[in-house]
C-alpha cells in the first residue's frame, strides 16, 4: 500500500505519526506566565538535536480552538523552561498534568505535584523528577497556523538537576531513571524490554 500525505485530513495523518514515530520520549516541560502562574505540561513529540551546544526540543500544536498552548504563549513570553524526565513512577501524575486547563490554573497542584524553582531560569520543574534540563529559548519554529500546525520550540539546556543516585561515572544510568515512552492511544512504553548491539 503507497499513501500520499496530502490525502489525508489532520486526525489521520496524527494518527500515523503517533503510531509510527514511536516510542517516543515525553517532554515534560514546566513553565511560568507573565502574570506568575505556574504551568506544566507533558509533550511526546521531543529530542535532543545538538550537544555543543547542547539543543533539545519540543513541539506544542494549538487547543482545539485555535489558542496558542500555555507551554507555548509562557516560553514565548519567558524565554524559558524545564523539562522534567517522566520515570514510571511518576506517569500517573504526568498524564493528570495533560488536563486541558485555564492559564490560570496550576497543573502542578491539579496533578498532586511538588514544584521547585529553577536555579537559572525564571521557570518550576517537578520536584520529585530525577532529572531535569533548564533551559532557555534558541528559538520556536511555526509550521503554519491550520489545524495541526506545530510549533518547535528549541531550548540550550544552562543547567543540569540529576539525583546522585542515577549518575554514575560520567553517564545517566537508564535503569534507574526508569523512563517511560509515548505510544498511540493510551498506551506507553518502558525500558524493561531491552537489548544491545554494536554499531556497524
């Protein structure tokens, strides 16, 4: 079967992606507002795109009605955010920060979190996260303004939180972070299926 993009309509064309750019890592990225609010959010499209300097990104697509995201219209705004590693523990409260709430609205006590402050950036990260990237705004890329339309906000990481426990000789111990990645629907994945193989 050969299908070309163009045919199809947002939903599925979403549909593909999620299900064939998978599993994906999560986002979860921690914000304020310019009047103050506390605003936290997980996002599955995410990567890391450069160490030197070191670049991550992620991409927020419009609510339904067309307003920027509150990730989005923050960092904007801020120039700045954290991005909190999702740990098995912890996928329950990142799924309940998914709620669609008002700018006003405090994910973070919503999902039963703890907030800390950032010691770089005007921004919150989850407190019990083992790891955590603080990072400023290089720069948001749009992709247009139609239903669907990305926006890939791009961030160099200024400063590094990791739990001593899960850092070991120079490198993050993945067993430990325990990382949980997106699927479709309502399905996730973690590392406990795994496997080596060199390069070449």
């Amino acid at each position: 079967m050969h299908i070309d993009p163009a045919t199809l309509n947002n939903k599925e064309m979403y549909k593909f992606l999620i299900g064939g750019v998978a599993p994906r890592p999560i986002a979860w990225a921690g914000t304020r507002s310019k009047d103050g609010f506390n605003n936290l959010a997980p996002f599955s499209f995410y990567n890391a795109f450069s160490s030197t300097p070191p670049i991550v990104g992620f991409s927020t697509i419009p609510r339904l009605d067309g307003r920027k995201k509150d990730t989005l219209q923050n960092v904007i705004d801020n120039k700045c955010f954290t991005l909190s590693a999702v740990s098995r523990r912890l996928v329950t409260e990142m799924s309940k920060s998914a709620a669609l709430l008002e700018p006003e609205e405090d994910e973070f006590s919503y999902a039963g979190l703890e907030p800390a402050e950032a010691q770089t950036i005007n921004a919150p990260y989850v407190k019990d996260a083992l790891l955590v990237f603080e990072c400023e705004l290089n720069q948001v890329i749009s992709f247009g303004d139609v239903e669907g339309s990305g926006n890939l906000i791009l961030g160099q990481i200024k400063h590094i939180n990791i739990n001593d426990d899960i850092y070991e000789d120079g490198y993050v111990n993945f067993e430990k972070l325990d990382p949980v990645g997106r699927l479709a629907g309502n399905w996730y994945a973690t590392i406990r299926d795994k496997f080596e193989l060199k390069r070449g």
